[in-house]
C-alpha cells in the first residue's frame, strides 16, 4: 500500500501517490518482513498463522508485500517446498458476497487452478470444492426462514441449489449429503426452514477440513494465505472473514499472515457477541487465531524524513530511473544503520548523488523541515497514508495555483496545509479572517510570537493556540508574518474561505459558520438565526458546509450532514443545491442509513430516484428506499 509511489499525473508537473502496496521497502520494514518470512520457512509445513497489527494507514499491507517477496528470495532452490499465495481482501466483497465462502472460493479456485497445472491432486481438489459448496449451500437455505419471519420472498438460492443437485445427479455427493440436501430443500421450499436447525454439523466441518489437507498434500505445496484491509470491513464482515480462517486453521502445509488492526477487531468482537464488556475475552478472540503477533514499528522522525523524501524523487521529472534506484537503494541502508547514528538527510543524500536538480534539493529541504512535525503531530502522527495525503494536497494546491496563474511559495503552501490539516477548525477561521482583514493579506499577528520561539523565550498564546504543535509550528521555517498569504489560502478554500470585498461576511454569519464547523450536531437550534442573514450569506455558509463534506468517505450519518440539512430546510434552493451534491457522491459511499436521514425532505424523492436505478448503489441502500416508499414514509 504505501511502501511505493504510484504516480498519476494531473494538471502542470504535479503529481499524486496511490495507496498501492509493494514489494518494496520505503519505511524501513525489511527487517520484520525478513523475520516473518524466516517463521514460516522454519515452520516446514507445520501450521502457522502471522498476525500483523497496526492501526489503519501505518504499512500493513506493505509488510504483507515484503513478506511474500521474502518468502520467495529466501526459499532455497534446492528447498521442494513450494508456496501457493492466496490473497485476500475482505473489503472488495463487502455487501456483494458472504465473506466466508468467498474467501473458500478464493481458495478453492487457486488450489484448481494449480493442480490442473501440476496435473496432480485435480479429484482431491474436486472434493473439496463439493464440501466449500456444500458449506455456502447450508448458509443460503438458513435464509427462507428469516424471510418468512420479516413477509420477503426469498431469493438467491437457485445458482448454489442447482451446483449441489448438480453433484447429486451426477453421483459426486455422499449419501449423507444427498439426505441433508433433500430435507434443507424441502424444508426452504415449504418456507418451514427453522432458525435453529443446524445445517453444518461437526462432522461436515471436520470433513472439510480434512479434505483441505489432503488436497494440498495431493497437489505438494504450502498455501500461503495473504488477508488484507480489514481495517476496511464492517464488523460482519471482519467477524466473517475471521471464521473462515478459523475453519482452515492450524492445518499442515498451512501459513495465514493476516493483517488488521487490532482495536478494529476488538470492537467488531463486542458488536458479534451482543456488546461484550470482557475486554480478555475480546482480546482472546483474536489471540487464538494467531501464533505470531507482529506490531508493525512506528516510524520516527528519520523514517518519516527519509520516506517523505523517497516520495520526492520519485516525483522528481528530472532524475532518470537509474539515478533514482541509486538513491532509494542508499536511503534504505541508511536506515537499517540509524540505530548506530546515521543520519539519513538532505546531506545524506547530497553525498550519494551531488548534481541534484535545484527543484529537488528545495523539495528534500521542505521535507526535513515538516518531518519533525509530522511525526509528532495530531491527526498525522508519522502514518505513511496520511503523509502521503498531505504531500497529495499540497501537490494539487500546487496544481491549482499554476493552473490559475497565483503565484504560491511551495514551502509556505506547506506550513499553511499542515496548520489547517492539525488544528481545530475556529484557530484555522481565525488566521485566515485576519489575513482577509489585512490590507496586504499578511497575518501580522504572528510576529511576536514567531519572534519569541525563534528566541526561544516564554510564550503566552490564547485559548486554541496554546499547543505543543502550535509552538513547534510557528518555528518552523519560512516565518509566514511578514507573507502575503491570500493566494494560498486562495488554492487551499477547503477549511476557511477566502473572504475579500463585498463576499465578506457579517460577525454574525462568521460566528454561525464557525459553530456549524464545530458543532455540527447542534446545527437545528441555530436554524432562525441562520434564515435572518441574507441569502448571499446563506449560500456562501452552505457553500462552505459543503467544501468540508465533500472528501468524507462513507455516506450514512455524518455530523457535518445535520448542518446541511438545517440550512437546506431554510429555502428550497439550498435543498436542491444538497441533493444534486449528494447524487454526486461515489456511489460506493453511500450506506443505508443515510435513507432515513434524508427521507422527509422534499428534495429526496429526485435522490432516491437516482440511486434506485444506479448500478453502483448497494442493495440494502435500495430495499431501505423501497421499506420507505411502501410505508409511505418518503416525501412526494
């Protein structure tokens, strides 16, 4: 995921970094990775599991990366074990498959694939996947019980039925299937299914696991299973994915390396089990699963200085591949040797190659200045994806400012970017309302007291201001008070508007932005106050609400939607103005709970309509859409 830069150009020299993972190591993990790779070679087929735990963004998926290229270096040519990779992602199948028997068809397929390839262990194979069908056969007729319960038809049977008749025809299924076949289809199509009847006895269970093992000593090879981004997952589908792997667990020629966070887990555990209070027992859950828990390590101030400035040659346009390769190669060792006291640098890299392009060697220079900053820094704290974000933004502010003709230092773009993406949003209103208030755009205010940490003197500073970071940060080079910084925030109108000339608002709307922006949940008590200011204003503060909406992720119940739907139940155009924005959301986004939210308006009818017939929207998105158009619930 972050270990590597997959650059996309857009507008002018710029560029953005994906979140691809990689086999190759910009964060000094090698080490661990080489480590993990040497647990499963010394494992010799014996089970393993490998727990990789982080919290979201800090390299998971990196570490998994380097630990099959690892695997595959480290493997001797005279070693017969040979690795078969599966990898998983959890996330892709959220709300379109059962987790479960997805990742069993992942499985299922690759383990096909490869004995047909080695023309080895094909009817092992065959079994196998019987017993997988048979498996997400006793999950899908459970179902007509529970729709007969709620009065919904059920659906979605006939594609897994007809695979097991299938094997029932043509001899391939036991007796004992055969019998549990017919009573399970008989009991779903009499709508008499109960709730308590156990299709997967222990037995079928056992059976399964058996046949897995025999399947992979048919075949000859060690299956190495990848499981990636439940960071991403609904708990459902986490606690899914997690039982899967519990049913293939601890099997010879068997190595699970899974990757989650483990808080996330903790939290999907309690939400499974009714509200759990036990943390041990929440903890156990997980511990269970894995033998070898491995933290992925935090990465310091070198770390976030030298990945930061990997990401600035790759980007760079001047240097050729091989330069760049030469580079990387001399920051990564100098990292593996930062605990003896190298320090890996502007200097550090100067030394390896000293023709360096200007451009370059002032990007290099941004990044020692922000690297202290952004390892200790709330919201950021050294988390290689959110570093990356941030170096994502200035690059497109960059963009904007070229694309408009605004003449922007990328040093002061920075410091700017960082204090806005760290500090509560009434202290970012503020600078920027004195910037707007001063007639050369210069936040003279700040003066005194860059003065003052430059000199290292005491420093009283007001309510909001008076944080660790908000010192470090007005030491932080260039000095922005003597700056004229309107065409920054100009490029950068996502926390604060630039607000000049007649666009200026009242104290009493800046007042109500900034309540809104903070206290988004409260917004209804402030709807009088917000219908007496002027339209003009009107817009401009909904304007702004929807600037800071715009980059969230998931569309259910966000705070920042109570404020705009206050100023949408103000004037119908403001309504409108929401929906057309809310049609706009990548249709993945969207979750069913925001139907209700949204539902009395009279706007919603033209929403619902859009995601009713869009292909992207989810189906429990729709059948909440459909609930509310049945009862009558949906504004006309």
């Amino acid at each position: 995921m972050l270990g590597h830069a997959t650059l996309r150009k857009v507008q002018g020299d710029e560029v953005v970094w994906s979140d691809n993972e990689t086999d190759r190591d910009l964060l000094n993990f090698q080490g661990v990775a080489d480590t993990v790779a040497e647990f499963i070679l010394q494992a010799n087929g014996a089970p393993i599991s490998v727990g990789v735990s982080g919290a979201w963004g800090v390299g998971k998926s990196t570490m998994i990366q380097l630990t099959r290229a690892a695997l595959e270096e480290k493997r001797h040519a005279d070693d017969p074990t040979e690795f078969v990779f599966v990898e998983f992602n959890a996330w892709l199948y959220q709300g379109y498959d059962d987790a479960r028997a997805a990742l069993l068809d992942v499985i299922a397929a690759k383990l096909e694939a490869i004995a047909e390839e080695r023309k080895s262990g094909t009817d092992k194979v065959k079994e196998f996947m019987r017993r997988v069908r048979w498996l997400r056969l006793a999950k899908l007729v459970a179902l007509p019980a529970a729709a007969v319960a709620l009065g919904i038809p059920p659906v979605g049977l006939g594609g897994e039925i007809a695979e097991v008749v299938r094997d029932v025809r043509d001899g391939a299924a036991d007796g004992e299937q055969i019998e549990s076949v017919g009573s399970a289809l008989a009991a779903a199509g009499a709508g008499l299914l109960k709730p308590g009847l156990e299709m997967s006895p222990p037995k079928e269970i056992q059976a399964l696991r058996d046949s897995f093992e025999e399947t992979l000593e048919a075949i000859g090879v060690t299956l190495v299973v990848l499981i990636d981004d439940l960071d991403r997952c609904l708990p459902e589908t986490a606690i899914s994915t997690l039982e899967a792997i519990r049913l293939l667990l601890f099997l010879q020629n068997t190595a699970f390396v899974i990757a989650a966070d483990d808080e996330m887990i903790k939290r999907a555990v309690k939400k499974h089990f009714g509200g759990l209070d036990d943390d041990e027992l929440v903890t156990n859950y997980f511990d269970k699963l894995i033998q070898v828990p491995i933290k992925v390590p935090a990465l310091g101030i070198q770390e976030v200085r030298a990945y930061m400035m990997m990401l600035f040659i790759d980007d760079s346009t001047e240097l050729d591949i091989a330069s760049k390769n030469t580079l990387r190669t001399a920051i990564a060792a100098g990292l593996r040797g930062s605990w003896k006291g190298v320090r890996v640098d502007g200097a550090f890299v100067s030394q390896v190659d000293d023709q360096l392009p200007a451009a370059l060697v002032t990007r290099l220079e941004t990044a020692e200045r922000l690297a202290p900053l952004m390892t200790g820094a709330t919201h950021i704290v050294g988390n290689p994806r959110l570093i990356k974000r941030f170096l994502n933004a200035l690059s497109i502010r960059m963009s904007i400012a070229r694309a408009q003709g605004v003449d922007v230092d990328e040093a002061v773009l920075a410091k700017l970017l960082l204090f806005e993406r760290v500090v509560e949003a009434p202290v970012f209103v503020e600078l920027a309302t004195k910037v707007n208030e001063d007639p050369d755009g210069r936040p003279t205010f700040l003066g005194p007291w860059e003065a003052a940490v430059a000199a290292g003197a005491e420093l009283e500073l007001p309510k909001g201001w008076d944080t660790a970071f908000a010192r470090d940060w007005l030491g932080l080079e260039p000095e922005l008070a003597g700056i004229d910084l309107r065409g920054a925030l100009y490029v950068g109108r996502e926390q604060a508007p630039l607000v000049t000339g007649s666009d200026k608002l009242s104290a009493a709307a800046v007042e109500l932005l900034t309540a809104l922006t903070e206290y988004p949940r409260e917004a209804p008590r402030m709807k009088d106050d917000l219908a007496a200011l002027p339209s003009v204003e009107q817009g401009f503060i909904l304007d702004r609400l929807l600037a800071i909406a715009r980059p969230i992720q998931s569309w259910g119940s966000p705070p920042i939607l109570d404020a705009c739907l206050t100023m949408a139940s103000i004037d119908p155009a403001w309504g409108q103005k929401l929906a057309r924005f809310l049609v706009e959301r990548p249709q993945t986004q969207i979750s069913a709970s925001v139907v209700p939210k949204i539902a009395g308006q009279e706007w919603s009818s033209s929403v619902f309509g859009v995601w009713k017939q869009a292909e992207g929207i989810k189906a429990p998105v729709k059948n909440a859409i459909a609930e509310r158009s049945g009862s009558g619930n949906l504004a006309k």
